[in-house]
C-alpha cells in the first residue's frame, strides 16, 4: 500500500505534490475530459505543464503572495489547474458556483479583493462584466472555451491560451522561477477559501491551508485505499469542498485518475463508459439515478418488470440479514450495474 503520510511529508503543498507526480509518473494518466464525444488524457506531464503556465501567468500580471484569485465555470482540468497555479505563487483559491447570484459573486469577489478571475465560457464572461461597476479591483478576466468569444473587446478579457503563453514566456526567461515560487509554499499556509451556507446573511468564507486537507486524505486513504487504477469521474461542483477533498486533494495524493464529464446531460452514459471504483454523490444525484430507474421499470415488458420485483424482493431480504443475494444478482443487479456503470464500483 501507498506511504501517503509519508509522500505528504515530503510535498505538503498541491504545488509539491504535482510536482512530484510528474517527476516519478510523468507519463501516466492523471486526468481525462469528455470533449466532442471523446475522452482526452492528460499526464503527469500536461498537468504540470499547465499550472506551471497559468502561475507565471499570474506572475507576469502582477499578481503574488496574498492574492485571491476566482474560478467559475463547470468542473474542467482548467478549473483545477488555475487552483494549483494560485497556490504555486502564494494566492488564494476561490471557487464559485456557476449559477451564483450575481448580488452574492459581486459580495465575495469584492470580499476577496479578487483582480483575477479564471472564467469558463460566454455565459460565465457575461456574468462577471456585468459585476464589473460592482468589483472594481477586478482587473482580468481568463476565459477557458473561446465559443463565442469573438465579438468581445473589453481589454480585461483574455483567452486561457494567451495567458499561457504569457507564462510559457516567462518561464523561458527565468527557467528556474517556478520550482523557486513551488519551494516557497507551505503546508500550513491558507490557500483555499470556501463558502460556507449563510443562514442568515452573505455566505462565510472558510479558510483552508492545502496542507491541512492533503493531512486529512492521508488518514482517509490509510483505511479506505487508493491509487493509480482507481477512477473517479467528477460530478459535484469544485466549489463544494468535498469535491476539492477528492479532485484536488485525493487526486494528487494517491495519483487517482480524475475523469471530467463533457455534460451533465451525458453524465450517466460517461459514467458507464468510465466504469468508476468508487463515486461521491449528492442525495438529489441518487434519487435521479433512482428515478430514470424506475421510468425504465415502467416502460419495460411485463416480464422485465416481474423480474425486477422478483429481483428486489430477494435482494432486500438478503440485506436485512447482512448478505447478499447470488440469485437477485444474476437476475437482477448484474445488468443493472452494468447500465449505471457502476461494475467495478467498490465504494
């Protein structure tokens, strides 16, 4: 099994862990996004190569320790690599909610102090010009998906690939000022701010140090094993920290592969095509499952429906005495798992 304690010690930042991870993997898959209906890897190497370019990015905006850099925008490999390149030069991460309100985004940016904020697509870009009279520190705007961008002219907008490249060419100026910037991050460091559900006002921003959360993936993985073969496909908004726990956290400790759907309208059939170990899903994604179900159970031939009652039937009353039912399965749970995707589910 997996030191993870002990790889945590020696890299207790995201910044370090990655690093590390592409110095020993660099050719293994790390993560996979569903794109025009193809999957589309990226190693150890990609990832590195990416943060490396979005934080000198940063830096070459001006932009340094103390920072609180924004991410909106669905769960992508951009979304995460603009997490770890904040904290490779010292900024804070600040994930928001694609369907934010406009009054509570403009209440944490302004908060935050943002300048900076890693946009996804159009929707998210208009968004965020139009808090611009609101949040006047916010200075750039990096959009991911250049669809529709064409017609925008405002100078604070800038694609992901310009702003790469701003960083590709300062790297190629100072070749060593990145492992410089990863070398100076530290675990107890805060680096992560996440809100919290406000009950009674704007929501509250918790402070997290990445140190604390690779700590607490450690002792999780210890009893409940990770690594390499696992896949887990990412479904929960990144700005819910249990999704960061497992993405971010998880992801760079045990060097899980991470798997990103193309829609949400496609998320079951990329489930079954991923056939994932193990899931995180939020009530209301189970109860969905639950019910598309059911709505097959009800279209099917009475037979099928017969079966299904058989196969339920045996199966719970297998459960209530602690086992598990050879006959429901083969009738019943076999194939269904096979059509949710879930065959090599473990947990």
């Amino acid at each position: 099994m997996m030191d993870y304690a002990g790889r945590v010690a020696q890299a207790d930042t995201y910044p370090k862990m990655l690093r590390l991870n592409a110095k020993e993997h660099g050719n293994e898959i790390a993560l996979r996004e569903k794109d025009l209906g193809l999957w589309r890897p990226f190693t150890w190497n990609d990832y590195q190569t990416r943060v490396r370019d979005f934080a000198l990015g940063l830096v070459e905006l001006g932009l340094g320790r103390g920072d609180v850099i924004g991410i909106i925008g669905d769960n992508r490999p951009d979304w995460v690599a603009a997490e770890v390149a904040t904290h490779a030069i010292g900024g804070l991460s600040l994930g928001l909610y694609r369907d934010v309100l406009d009054e509570e985004a403009s209440y944490l940016l302004n908060y935050g102090e943002a300048q900076l904020v890693f946009a996804e697509d159009e929707e998210q870009v208009d968004k965020l010009l139009v808090l611009a009279e609101r949040v006047p520190r916010l200075k750039h705007i990096i959009y991911t998906d250049p669809r529709g961008m064409r017609k925008y002219d405002d100078p604070r907008l800038m694609s992901a690939e310009k702003f790469a490249e701003l960083g590709r060419a300062r790297a190629a100026r100072e070749p060593e000022l990145y492992d410089r910037l990863v070398d100076a991050t530290k675990g107890e460091d805060v680096a992560i701010l996440c809100t919290t559900s406000g009950t009674t006002s704007h929501p509250k921003l918790a402070m997290l140090a990445a140190g604390r959360v690779l700590g607490h993936c450690a002792t999780y993985l210890a009893f409940d094993p990770k690594g390499p073969d696992d896949e887990y496909v990412s479904v929960l908004p990144l700005p819910w920290i249990m999704e960061q726990v497992y993405v971010l956290g998880k992801g760079l400790l045990c060097r899980m592969k991470i798997n990103f759907v193309e829609e949400p309208d496609t998320m079951m059939n990329d489930l079954r095509e991923i056939a994932p170990t193990f899931v995180l899903f939020a009530p209301r994604v189970w109860e969905s499952i639950a019910a598309d179900v059911r709505a097959k159970v009800m279209d099917a031939t009475p037979f099928k429906q017969r079966l299904f009652d058989i196969g339920m039937k045996s199966g719970l009353a297998a459960l209530e005495q602690g086992k598990r039912s050879g006959f429901a399965d083969a009738i019943l749970f076999r194939a269904l798992r096979d059509r949710l995707g879930f065959t090599r589910l473990r947990s």
